[in-house]
C-alpha cells in the first residue's frame, strides 16, 4: 500500500517537473521578449549569458514611450480592428445566412454550392493573390480599407462551420415557427440565430485570430503608411532606422496584447473552436 | 441518396436564393474569379508595366518554368520544409498533449505555456527569433546559451546549412500547441474503460499508447496531418521577414518565388503559371495523403 502511494507521489512529480521544464523552452523566449522592453537599450544584451537577463534590473518605460512616439498607434490599430471588423460582419452574417439556408431550406443551386464550398474549403490563398491584387486594384480599392477586407468576408470553412451546426438543428423547431406564420427571413433571423450562440463565437474567434494574424495580404495591397495594419506596422518598424532593440521588443510585446486579452476572457471558445475544427475535419 | 438529404428540408426556393445570395456573391467574386483568373494569365505574357501588352502564348511559360532552376530550387525548398516540419511538429505536438493530459491540479498552465506562441503572431515571432538567433554569443540568446555547453556559436540564419532548419524549428515551435489543443480533445474522445479494461488485462503504457491511444485519435492524426501539411506548403511569412529567401536563396519557397516574379520582378503571367502549378501541387499532396491514409 505504502509503495503504491510513494509510486504515485514519483509519478506527480515527474509530471510537474518534465512539464516545467519542456514548458519553459516554450516560455522563455516570450519571457525575454517582455524583459528586454523594459529594460535601457544599453542593458538588453549585457548580462545574456546568465539567468538574470530574464529580468529588468534597471526598469524603464523608455522604450514603450519611443514606440508611441515613432509609430501611429491609434491609426495602426483603427485599420486592422476595422479590417477585422469588416470582415467579420460578412462571415458571421452571410456566412451564417447562407449555412443555414444550405442546411435546412429546399432551393434551386443547393447542390452545386454546397459542393463548391466544400471543394474550396482548404483553397491556399496563395494560390489567387496575383488577380485578385489585380481585381482590387481595377475596382480602384488598392490601398483602401475596402480593398483590405472585402476579399475576405466570405470563407468556405466558416460557411461549413454553420451548415454543420445547423443540420443538427432539430427541423421541428423550424417548423413550429413556419406554422406560426413567421416568415422564412423572419424566422432565420428570430428563431434560428439566437440558437447558434456557440458556433457564432468560434467562427468569431477563429476569423479574429487569422486576420489578426494576416500579413502576406496586407502586405501586397497596402502601400501607404496611413492604411498599414498592426503586422505591417511592426515589420516595417523593425526594419527602420534608428534600431534599437528594447522599442522593437516593446512593439512587439504590444503587439501580442489583444490576443492575450482573446485568450484570456474568450479562452472556452478559442480552445473549442481550435478543437471542434479538428473534430468536424 | 437526394432524396433521404433532402428529408425533412423546407421552406420556399426564394428564401433560400435569398439568404445564400450574399454569401455566394462575395466567393463568386473574391475565389472564383481569381480562381480563373491564375489559370488565365498563367497563358499570357502579362508584365505589370506594360499592361497594354497582354500576349497570348500557350504553354510557353510553363516550358519556361520547367526549365527555371530556380523554380526547381523553390519547389525543392518548399518540399523539404514540409518533409520536416510536418512530421517533427505533429510529433511534437502529441507529445504535448500527452503531458497534459492529466486532471492534475494546474495542468491548464502547462497547456497555456506550450500554447502561448500561438497567443502573438508569427510576424512578432519572426522578429524575436532573428534576435535570439544572432550568430554572436554575445547579443544573441540561443548562442549565449548554447555557449554553457560549449557549442557554436552557429550562424544560424546566414549559414545555407543552417538557415531552413531554424526556420524548421521556429516554426514547429510556434505551431505545436494548435495542434495539441486538437490531440487534447482526441484524446478526451477515447472512452476511459478502454484504458481501464487494457490495464486489467495487464497492458503496460506503451502497449496502451500503441493499441488504444494511437487507434483513437487515428481521425485526429489524420486531420492534423492534413493542415499542417497544407500550412506548410505556404511557407512565407517567415524566410520574407528573416532571411528574404536567402543565404543563396536556400529559404526561397514556392509562394516566395510567385511574390518575387509577380509583385517584385513584374512577371505576371509567369507568375500565375507558378501559383497554377502550386495549386495543383498542393491539391496532389493532399489528395494523396487522403488516399493513404484511408487504406491503412
């Protein structure tokens, strides 16, 4: 009895130091990254072969202040929350529109366009970005907020998201509202969206974290300075002149904040989203 | 088969037409369109300044492309990326989930710590990364390290030999925790009564991983495969912003090489002939492991 509990004992403590450790490698470069904003730029690289380069003796905010000197901030951040914006009003309502309408109503062109959706589901962007760059430019929306987003308010995957969670919708529900005479719009928009709550916010999240994190788009169709995204911002800001070390690594501790504050209060739905896509794929 | 999917749908066409007509609009657009229009230019020869000179040419730019070596030297970067980033990320991430796959009272900070590179973007790692690889042991973390066990100090971005793996082992660090949050809830899929029973039956952990756990998460494994596999294929965020395709262009990938003759070299159509031929690439690869794996 004894050495079973020892066993056990040797076993959680195995757990919690092995997941120390490998968790540390995953941590650490974050950690420095974080340490070094703070510190003077002369003191980043001095002590860096010891463990006390993980933390800022001489605390400063110098480098925060010379990131909100040099970079637009508010600008920087209007433009990629209107871009996500943008683009998540046409996913989570024409997307969700159109997974219901694939999922429980009778129409002429059902077939063929569930069909597409499916086919184009793990479509490589890559692969259209010339025309499209093409496309948006002859409509006169190159580097517009327009041009930024109106690419990419509709994805397959999303519109696949909602027709699976929409078959699973029990038809009477439907049909109870269709006998009270609510219209089929009405009744989409009365009935059948309160109940995707859930599909709604992985959709949400899922769409947030890949345009938050977009570059190679932004990139190519954003030539000003003034329609720059956060991603954007910081690469170019990396690579101007005067380099200091410690306001790149506070741009990108800044950088990293709105995800952290997604992680932290929408964590259930990030963490499900992430794995329901695995569960339906 | 229409008949049984069609069970229990109703409402009137017009509806229907209605509430899909925005959605479709907008892919009709934005993926159609564009769709058709790699496959079109991919013919011509379209030089961005000079665009009142669209020439057709029949499959001259794909004998062109056949014959570029640095194609073959992208197509060749862009393989061996995923040769092995894919299998040493999967690997590594049901690793991770393995670990964490505990009730134990804080296991959600490990899951945090393995998924906090997925909480910033791989634009922010990129430029960490560059820092922390500086080849001097003396700004550079990972040499100031790697000088306690008296190795290097390695060049690892501006030395060929080392260049692609770094971006390896960037990569599949920043990327392992995704794909742990989806073995995690695999492995939550698997009935504990089949661990229980198999350990009544005397089965040690390894048998059990070997007959239960990889068995289980077979649909997972699979999935997992596929989008790693597809991400990996469209590497180019980070030789853009760490190498810019270099030293001797060895991390010069297959999207890099369309964004180089397309948008900087200004050789559309050839461009679109390379992203026609990236496509098909792509859409063989995962087709195949589809097929694969399906018989196994």
């Amino acid at each position: 009895m004894k050495s079973k509990k020892n066993h056990k004992r040797l076993r959680d403590l195995g757990f919690y130091l092995g997941n120390s450790l490998i968790g540390l490698v995953f941590v650490s470069p974050l950690l420095w990254m974080v340490a070094a904003s703070f510190k003077p730029e002369l003191a980043i690289f001095s002590n860096i072969n010891s463990i006390r380069t993980f933390i800022p003796e001489h605390f400063s905010l110098a480098n925060y202040i010379e990131v909100f000197r040099r970079l637009n901030i508010p600008q920087i951040l209007g433009n990629t929350f209107s871009y996500i914006a943008i683009v998540l009003l046409g996913d989570l309502l024409f997307g969700s529109m159109c997974g219901y309408a694939l999922a429980k109503l009778d129409f002429r062109g059902r077939g063929p366009i569930l069909t597409l959706v499916i086919a184009l589901m793990s479509m490589p962007v890559e692969a259209i970005l010339l025309p499209l760059y093409i496309e948006v430019s002859r409509f006169g929306l190159g580097n517009t907020l327009p041009g930024l987003a109106l690419p990419f308010m509709m994805n397959c995957f999303s519109i696949y998201m909602f027709y699976s969670y929409f078959l699973d919708i029990p038809d009477e529900l439907i049909e109870a509202a269709r006998i009270d005479g609510c219209g089929e719009i009405r009744c989409y928009f009365r009935i059948v969206l309160p109940l995707a709550k859930t599909v709604l916010a992985t959709v949400f999240i899922l769409d947030f974290v890949a345009r938050w994190n977009d570059f190679m788009w932004p990139f190519l169709i954003t030539t000003g300075e003034d329609k720059r995204t956060v991603q954007l911002a910081i690469q170019t800001f990396f690579g101007t002149q005067p380099i200091h070390y410690g306001s790149i690594m506070a741009a990108l501790t800044l950088a990293s904040v709105p995800m952290l504050l997604i992680y932290i209060f929408m964590q259930k739905y990030y963490v499900e989203g992430i794995a329901s896509t695995g569960i339906k794929g | 088969m229409r008949a049984a999917a069609n069970c229990g749908r109703g409402g009137n066409s017009l509806s229907g037409v209605i509430l899909s007509a925005p959605a479709v609009f907008l892919l009709f657009l934005f993926l159609i369109v564009p769709i058709l229009g790699t496959i079109y230019f991919s013919f011509f020869t379209y030089q961005v300044m000079r665009p009142d000179n669209i020439l057709f040419n029949g499959f001259r730019n794909y004998q062109k492309l056949f014959r570029d070596r640095n194609f073959w030297a992208a197509l060749r970067n862009s393989v061996y990326f995923t040769l092995l980033v894919v299998p040493f990320q999967c690997a590594l991430a049901l690793g991770l989930a393995l670990l964490v796959h505990s009730r134990r009272r804080g296991v959600s900070i490990f899951r945090t710590m393995y998924f906090s590179p997925q909480l910033t973007s791989m634009v922010v790692i990129a430029i960490l990364w560059v820092i922390l690889y500086n080849s001097n042991a003396s700004t550079g973390l990972i040499n100031a390290l790697l000088q306690h066990f008296h190795i290097g100090p390695i060049d690892f971005l501006n030395d060929p030999k080392t260049a692609m793996n770094s971006i390896i082992f960037m990569s599949a660090w920043q990327g392992a925790g995704y794909q742990m949050m989806i073995f995690l809830a695999g492995l939550n899929g698997i009935p504990a009564e089949q661990y229980e029973a198999a350990s009544a039956d005397g089965a040690n952990r390894l048998e059990q991983f070997w007959y239960i756990t990889l068995p289980g998460l077979k649909n997972t494994i699979k999935y997992v495969f596929m989008i790693t596999l597809i991400q990996a294929m469209k590497l180019f965020t980070q030789p853009y912003i760490m190498t810019k395709g270099g030293p001797q262009n060895r991390t010069k990938t297959l999207v890099y090489f369309i964004y180089e003759q397309g948008f900087q070299k200004g050789n559309f159509g050839y461009a679109c002939s390379v992203a026609a031929i990236f496509f098909l690439i792509v859409v063989t690869m995962s087709l195949l492991v589809k097929k694969l794996t399906r018989t196994n």
